[in-house]
C-alpha cells in the first residue's frame, strides 16, 4: 500500500489551508501512488505477495489473536494489490498460514531478498504494508515490532527509516485520505506537539529543527542499546522517539519548512 504520494500531495495542500488545494493535492497523490504502484508492482519478485501476506498474518498473531479489524486490513491490502477472486482466496491462506506457529519468517525473508532486483525498495514495500497491522491499536506489543524489525534488518532499512515510514502513515490517517479529507489539525495537537520538543508557540523554525535533532539524539534506541539492556525501557525510548519525530513532521507541515 504506497501512500507516500497521497502523503505529500496532502500535506501541500494543507500548508496552503485551503482545502480545495487539499483535495487537488490528494487528487494528484494518488494518481502518483498509482502509477508507482504499477512501476513497483512489474520490478516484485514472483514471491513478494505470498511472503507479504505470511508476514502479514504473523505479525497479526504476534499478541497471541488475530482480530477482526487486522483481518479486514489483510483484505485491504489485496485489494491494494490489484488481487483477483483466486489469487485473494490464496492471499488469504498464505496470511492464515503466517499465523501458524511453526512459520519462518526468516527463510522467507532470505529467500525474497534474494529473488529483488532492489532488496531495499523490496523492504520498504513490506514494511508499508505490515505497519498499519500496528498502527491499528493503541499500542503494539513488542513481538510484532521485534518482526518488522526483523524485516527491516534484512532489507537494510535503518531504525530512523522505519520511524519516517511510521510517521508518514500515521500523518496521513490522521490529516490525510477519506477518513479526514474535512480535518485540520486540532489546536491541541498543535500544542502538545509543542509541549513534546519543549518549546512554546513563539519558537522560531530553527529552533524546532534544533529541539528535534537534540530529542531524537537523546532518546533514540540505537543510541541507547549500548547503556540500556532493559527490553521495556528500550520500547519506552523507540515510542518516544515515534512520538517526536511525529511532533516535528506535524509542525513542519503547518509552519512549511524543510
């Protein structure tokens, strides 16, 4: 599921504050995420939708049950993907087959990486299609972020990809797509995003990028790995790291800086 034109075409018409800008920039994001999907879609390994859809329904049974909504994202995605009745049945038991136990991610993951003309943009697709498993409860549990960390590692995707990855997706269900396309960002969104890099209103651009690198250098988990081996803290910094590099993105966009 690339969302990223939708995301940026968005996002513009949201610095404009005019919302028929808005609608245009979304408009002409998904004209781009659909013409990049076909592109992405002839450069997939033959295995990428049956490695996709395991890895799905693993990660959705990584909290011990499989809920409705993860199931309806699984359908979601086939549809994403341009699946036909056959190959959505199939989809469906390579997704239960990714819940079973006894599943190896990681001879699936080898095996992919080895097929990808570009294991890289290969890993990005994965990890676009896996995060909104987690970014559908309030909370993900350590075991499915230890899985798509596993993904990320073997695709060469960094802890601090990973976290603009999440926070493009968690920009656009909230601001972006058809769920929003009437919403502004609320006053107090605005203010915690504030509170979050301990600035006020009045802070100048400069000051944000600042409070943003300070931030993400003090708390972020690669940093910490070395002086932490407590597994609860580390989750407690990657979540605050996610959480301030939301802060950042959701000013950046308001106030239209790069």
């Amino acid at each position: 599921m690339n969302v990223l034109g939708k995301v940026i075409g968005g996002l513009a018409g949201l610095v404009t504050g005019k919302w028929p800008v808005v609608l245009f920039g979304l408009l002409l994001g998904h004209q781009f995420d659909r013409g990049y999907a076909k592109y992405a879609s002839a450069r997939r390994p033959r295995a990428f939708v049956a490695v996709a859809f395991r890895l799905m329904g693993h990660v959705a049974k990584a909290d011990g049950r499989v809920s409705e909504d993860e199931i309806r994202l699984a359908r979601t995605a086939m549809h994403a993907l341009d699946l036909d009745g056959d190959n959505t049945r199939q989809a469906m038991e390579w997704f239960n087959t990714g819940k079973d136990g006894r599943y190896n991610a990681a001879d699936d993951l080898e095996m992919l990486r080895g097929q990808a003309l570009d294991p890289h943009a290969i890993g990005r697709q994965l990890v676009q299609l896996l995060l909104p498993i987690l970014l559908i409860k309030d909370e993900a549990s350590q075991q499915e972020r230890r899985i798509i960390w596993q993904v990320c590692q073997m695709f060469d995707i960094s802890r601090v990809e990973l976290a603009q990855l999440e926070a493009a997706i968690r920009i656009d269900r909230r601001f972006g797509g058809q769920r929003s396309q009437s919403r502004k960002p609320q006053g107090n969104e605005v203010d915690r995003a504030y509170v979050l890099l301990g600035l006020g209103p009045d802070a100048s651009d400069k000051q944000i990028k600042t409070a943003y690198r300070r931030l993400t250098n003090r708390y972020h988990p690669d940093k910490l790995a070395g002086q932490v081996s407590d597994p609860a803290e580390l989750e407690k910094a990657s979540r605050k790291t996610r959480e301030i590099r939301e802060a950042y993105e959701l000013l950046r966009t308001r106030r239209g800086f790069k």
